[in-house]
C-alpha cells in the first residue's frame, strides 16, 4: 500500500475531511509518522495512522517517503524542540517543520559532538542538540531495547504537566487523557493503544499497594466503562489530563470525582522496567 509521511510537526486526523463544525478530531500524528492511504478526495487523505485510527488528514501536511536504507531510528525526549535546519543544503520545497514534540521518531542520519542530525520527511534534514534525543531504536530485526523504570516514564509524562486540555491531543499544545499516556509510553518506547478502554485491557489488573507508572481508570461516562486514564506518581496521587480542570494536573486519588468513580489500576512497567502482561501491549520496532 501507499505510504506517505505526516511533514508538520503535528497534524489532526478528523472525522471528515475539509472544515466545520461536525467534524470531530479522533487524534493527532507526529513529524515522521507514516500513514498508510486508504483514498485521497480535493486534498484530503483517508488513511491509517501508527496508534490505529483511519482518518481524514491534509495532503498539505503530508510528504512522500525519503528515506534511506539502514537508517536508524531515534525518538525526542523533549515536550518540545526547536529545529535548527542543516547546515548542508537542501532543495526539497513543501512545509518545513519548526519543533518536534514529545515522541516525535525520527531516522538518525549522525551525531556530532553535542548535535543529532535527523532526516525530516521530504528529503531535508535538522539538528537537534544531543540532551533531546534519545539513543536509536535498535535496527529492523535487531534485540529490543531495555525497557524504560517507572522514573523515566514518569519524567516524560510531568514534562506535559499545565498543558491544556485538547480532546484528541497527543501533544505539549494540547492533551487529552488517554493522549497523554499513549505518548509518555511512546516515548518510552512502548507502544499502547491510543484510547482509555483500549488501555484498559493492557498489562495486568493491580490492587493496592500501586506502583509509579501503574495505569487508573475511573468510569466519568458511565458506570462500568472506562472512559478516563491517568498516570499513579505515587502517594496516592495521579497524573492526567481533565477536560473538567482544563488540562494535565495532579489529582489526588481521594478527591471525592474520583474516588467514586475509581475502577481500578493496570500494570505495565514494572521496577525492573517492561514486563509483558495478559492484555495487547506489544513493544514494536519502527522502520
């Protein structure tokens, strides 16, 4: 099938393709994200994106593949990161991206001394200072990685702390619930479902005592379904992105909304870090 890759430093994938108010955002992609096209109409693309949505994104926001063979793969660790383009030249014309957000995958073309150079969709290439990027995903076919402990999971999740809510947000501009967790997880190289109920059945049911990094749910929809997600940081408290408090806070578990809401927690990270679960976690290499 047709891939092409998502050339702006995010974009939405909607509903419906061209402005109004019906549409709905079903989520967002990041900078390098490939997108497999289903159907293209007045410049829009129907397609499937990397956490399993199909949706309508702009052909504008979009670029052909250039990649080169071998390539490796590196994620930013940053909530967001500003690009400083190549010192080399490039001709390819289209958009070109100004930051990079948190999990953002990019192939690594080098390092030099305190600066990675990344391949941008479109043929050009940018650097980002070392401190940003994490080591390259191991090559197609290779070993995994170590998993990512709780604390830099966690880390990753706090950056996006204040951020203001945004239903479908996957990013430091804007977050939702499940958004948020799908993304500290990406970045930690562990590759969740995008939605509340779908994380649900990820890892394994836990009780108390909770660990850093364990998954709460809690049913503000309706009983029994779990329709909000959080982050446990420990000491009874939870990290998570509110529509009802305008954005990614800290909440204590026994704040009467929640506490009366609560589900229950869901493991996935363990002390010694990725440990597989009975649920639909997969730890994937990106090509």
């Amino acid at each position: 099938m047709r891939e092409l890759l998502v050339a702006t430093s995010v974009t939405d994938v909607w509903s419906a393709p061209g402005a109004g108010a019906t549409r709905e955002r079903f989520t967002q992609v990041l900078l390098g994200d490939r997108v497999v096209v289903l159907m293209e109409k007045d410049g829009w693309v129907y397609g499937r994106v990397p956490d399993g949505y199909t949706g309508w994104l702009s052909r504008e926001a979009l670029s052909t593949p250039a990649l080169v063979p071998g390539q490796r793969r590196a994620t930013v660790t940053v909530p967001v990161a500003v690009f400083r383009p190549a010192r080399s030249p490039h001709t390819a014309g289209g958009l070109f991206p100004s930051q990079a957000f948190l999990g953002t995958r990019l192939p690594e073309l080098e390092r030099t001394g305190e600066e990675v150079l990344l391949a941008l969709p479109g043929g050009r290439s940018a650097y980002l200072p070392a401190a940003a990027v994490s080591p390259p995903a191991p090559a197609l076919n290779g070993p995994p990685t170590s998993a990512p402990a709780p604390g830099q999971l966690l880390e990753y999740a706090l950056t996006l702390l204040g951020t203001p809510y945004l239903w479908g947000g996957v990013t430091a501009a804007g977050v939702d619930c499940s958004g948020l967790v799908y993304i500290a997880y990406r970045t930690a190289g562990i590759d969740l479902p995008r939605d509340a109920d779908q994380q649900y059945k990820c890892g394994w049911a836990v009780t108390q005592p909770l660990a850093a990094g364990d998954l709460v749910f809690f049913a503000t929809e309706e009983p029994g379904f779990p329709a909000h997600v959080g982050l446990y940081l420990g000491r009874g408290r939870f990290l998570h992105a509110s529509s009802r408090l305008g954005g990614v806070v800290v909440t204590s578990l026994n704040a009467p909304f929640y506490r009366e809401r609560y589900l229950g927690a869901r493991r996935v990270v363990t002390q010694e870090g990725f440990a597989a679960g009975e649920g639909e976690v997969t730890r994937r290499i990106i090509i």
